[in-house]
C-alpha cells in the first residue's frame, strides 16, 4: 500500500526529516489563497498513487511565480489526472540545490536496506549508489557519501559553482534509517529528489510502501 503525502508527511515529520512548506488541495482557490503565504517561486505536482516519474509524464510545474500561471496550471494538471487516483494537487516552496536520493527497501535475507546517490531525473542514468543494511549512524553515513560521484558536492570547493551541505545529507540518511528500523512494515521508501545546498537538504518528494495490515 502506497502512503499518501499527509500520511507521508506525518511519518517523516515524526522522525525530524525536513521538507519545504507546502500546501495540499482539490480546490483551486483554496491552493492559491494557501500559495501566498508560501515563499516565491513555486513548484506545483500532481499528488497521486498511479503518478510515478512525474516530471516526464508533466505533471510537476517549476519556477511558478504568478498566481494566474499557478491556477492555470492546477486546470492543466486537473485535465491530466483524468482516470488517476488522486490525493491532491500541491503546491510547495521550491528549493535549489543538487538533487540526491535516499531510498530504502525491505530485503528478504537482510531485512532493512539503505540507499544513497545523486538523485533527480537522472537516477537511473548514473547508478551510482551506496549500498547498506540499517542501522546506519553518522560514520558509516559519510562513508557511505564518500563512496559516491556525489560526494564532489559535499567538498569545500563543490562542483561547477554547486556545494552540499554533508552535515544536512548525514543528517538524512541516519533519521531514515531510524524510520526504516522502527517501522519494519515499510517495503520501499524512495526520498527522490533530496535537494541540498550549502545551507541544509530537504525531501522535495517521498514514497513510502509499507505492507498491509
């Protein structure tokens, strides 16, 4: 059973894992009237069970900074989800920075495993991830960065004008890691993208399958 984003949200806020301001509804004026006390510029997606890569399919809008663009799109997006099970449409600050991933999968052998890589729309392209099994704590989470093409960003110098915070990353993986171990009816959990800067990382997207009751 995939969680919805409130369920999502509530689980992750319990275990201290950050994530942007946000607001969730089926009502456009609802959306937009919660929009204005979200900092600018916006990201607005398509909350949905049956919307997985939802940046290819289009149903995500980046760099909204006018209400009316923002209504048009919530129309554009209420069009698409036609024959999709929906929780909501959402509307968040958005965030700059590299984009990681943090993912997790209940193992038959090994019980609860841990991911971490660079992140985004080009997941599947790199490949390149750090493999553990739970409980993860702070020594073996920056190892496990160290073992990445993303550890680049997490450098004093960065990468091509981009820094990551390690602090904020290990800070992450060792909360999720927590979740996964106290929360063993968890199946997949994928954290994609994890946006972080030199400022801090936040979860920008989650989807968590636990296993039914």
């Amino acid at each position: 059973m995939l969680l919805n984003v409130v369920d999502s949200t509530r689980l992750l806020d319990k275990y201290g894992i950050p994530l942007p301001q946000w607001f969730c509804s089926n009502d456009r004026q609802e959306l937009l009237d919660a929009a204005r006390i979200l900092r600018k510029p916006w990201a607005l997606k398509l909350a949905s069970p049956d919307a997985t890569h939802k940046t290819e399919k289009g149903l995500v809008f980046l760099n909204v900074r006018d209400e009316k663009v923002l209504a048009s799109h919530f129309d554009e997006l209420q069009r698409k989800a036609a024959g999709l099970k929906v929780d909501c449409t959402l509307v968040q600050e958005q965030l700059y920075g590299t984009e990681f991933i943090v993912g997790g999968k209940k193992d038959a052998s090994f019980g609860q495993t841990l991911l971490f890589g660079l992140g985004g729309t080009l997941t599947e392209l790199y490949k390149d991830f750090a493999l553990r099994v739970t409980p993860v704590d702070e020594l073996e989470a920056k190892k496990m960065i160290a073992e990445t093409k993303a550890a680049v960003f997490t450098k004093p110098e960065g990468f091509r004008g981009k820094k990551a915070s390690e602090k904020a990353l290990v800070d992450i993986i060792v909360k999720t890691s927590r979740l996964l171990e106290e929360n063993p009816r968890i199946t997949e959990l994928d954290f994609n993208p994890v946006i972080a800067n030199e400022q801090g990382a936040w979860v920008a997207d989650a989807r968590i399958v636990v296993e039914n009751a």
